[in-house]
C-alpha cells in the first residue's frame, strides 16, 4: 500500500483537525476511549497483526504504510492546534499516545493508575504539557 494513499485515506476516515488546544485535547482523548469501547477489536487486530509482521516482511510493509500515515496525521492536528510543532514532537506524542494502548485494552485499574490512565483527559494534558511546555496551557 503506498503511504501516500493511506494519508488520503485518513483525510477520509479521520475526525475533522482541531483548531485549538482544547480541540486536540478533545480528539486525543477520544483515542484512547476508543480502545475501550467501538474500537477494541479493531486495535486488538491490529496488534495482533504488528507482531505477526516480525515474522512476514510482506505484511510489515502494508503496516508500514498506516503507520506512517498515523504519524503524519498526529503531527497535522498539533499543527493544527497551534502548536510549535517539530517531527519530534509529534513522533513523541504519537508514540505516547500509542504506548496508552495495550494498558487500556488490559483494563486492570492498579496498572490504569501506575501509566496515569484513570483520568484520559488529564494524561493527554499531561502528555502535551510535558511535550510542548510553556506552548501548551497544561493540566487544569
């Protein structure tokens, strides 16, 4: 799959951008509750299918291509929020965002609170805070 195409897809598929801070929270944290509700099965395939591409070259290049498009896409919308955004930036964003996944499919409330998922809102805060400082309002 040419990654060119999986970002149109995403323009198609995707919320709309958010224009703000508080829009980028909003959609980051309609992530992760997701992964807990409509989007379970769909992201437990996916992992499933992330660790059969360690053993399939041919299916890490099609996962290749949705990653990329996941990363550029997390990266337009803290664009598109306003914030001083750098591939560095946003890879950390994303990949901690991504990182929030396997713990919130698990469900187990000690290890929702050790990786600070009980409050989604607040982790995203958190995250963004850490990530953009003083460019980021922070944590209410």
């Amino acid at each position: 799959m040419d990654q060119a195409r999986v970002v149109e897809l995403y323009e198609g598929f995707a919320m709309p951008l958010p224009t703000d801070s508080e829009g980028l929270v909003a959609t980051m944290c309609a992530l992760p509750a997701d992964v807990t509700g409509a989007g379970r099965f769909r992201l437990l395939a996916y992992l499933e299918l992330q660790a059969e591409a360690a053993r399939k070259p041919w299916l890490s290049q099609i996962l290749d291509a949705i990653a990329v498009g996941d990363f550029a896409r997390f990266e337009q919308a803290q664009r598109s929020a306003g914030l001083p955004v750098t591939g560095e930036k946003a890879a950390l964003v994303t990949l901690t965002m991504h990182g929030a996944i396997p713990h919130l499919l698990v469900e187990e409330p000690r290890t929702l609170a050790a990786a600070g998922l009980v409050d989604l809102e607040r982790f995203v805060r958190s995250s963004l805070a850490a990530v953009y400082g003083e460019a980021f309002p922070g944590v209410s």
